[in-house]
C-alpha cells in the first residue's frame, strides 16, 4: 500500500545453506514486488525452499501469482509459513490447503 508516493517497505533475505534455501519475507508483497520475492526464491541454485512470510503484512494477488509460480518451481520441495494475513487471503483465494503451506 503506497503512502504519499513512497517506497513500499518491503525486504526479502536469502540464505543457502547446502541445498536448502531460507527466504524472510516482511513488508508489503504487492504488483511493486512480487517480481522481487520470486525472483529472490528462485535466483540461487537450491533443491529445497523455505519461505518465510510471517513478517508480511500484506499480500494482494501478484503477491498470490510469484507464491503460486514459486511452488511450481520447487514442485514437492517447498515449505510456506505464513503471516495471518497471509494464511487469509490463501484461505480467502482457494489456496489455504496446499501441502507445501504449513498448518497454523
């Protein structure tokens, strides 16, 4: 949600650790980043993903599309924790009983 023109807040950190991925996740993911988050995820040469959302506190429909394209990417590898917002909308989307999300 953009505040007098300003930069949505948003940071996504990646860490590797073998060929396990780690992203934190915080801020906004909208149309300005959602490019960013799958771009993040899917950048470094993994076979596993965890992808940490807690920390975000919104997540509109691009946010939606790059989770969706990143649970493509790592079919069967990927695990999603979840903010309440996020779980919501989710649930909200038809999404909220996909096996790579974890359970609340």
């Amino acid at each position: 949600m953009d505040q007098q023109g300003s930069e949505p807040m948003f940071s996504a950190v990646s860490e590797v650790d073998g060929d396990k991925l780690s992203v934190r996740v915080s801020g906004e993911v909208d149309m300005a980043t959602a490019d960013r988050l799958y771009a993040t995820a899917t950048g470094p040469k993994a076979t596993f993903l965890t992808l940490d959302l807690r920390p975000v506190s919104f997540f509109d429909s691009a946010a939606i599309h790059a989770l969706v394209r990143i649970a493509e990417h790592y079919a069967g590898r990927l695990s999603v924790l979840p903010s309440r917002q996020v779980r919501r909308v989710l649930e909200i989307s038809g999404l909220g009983d996909q096996p790579w999300l974890t359970p609340a």
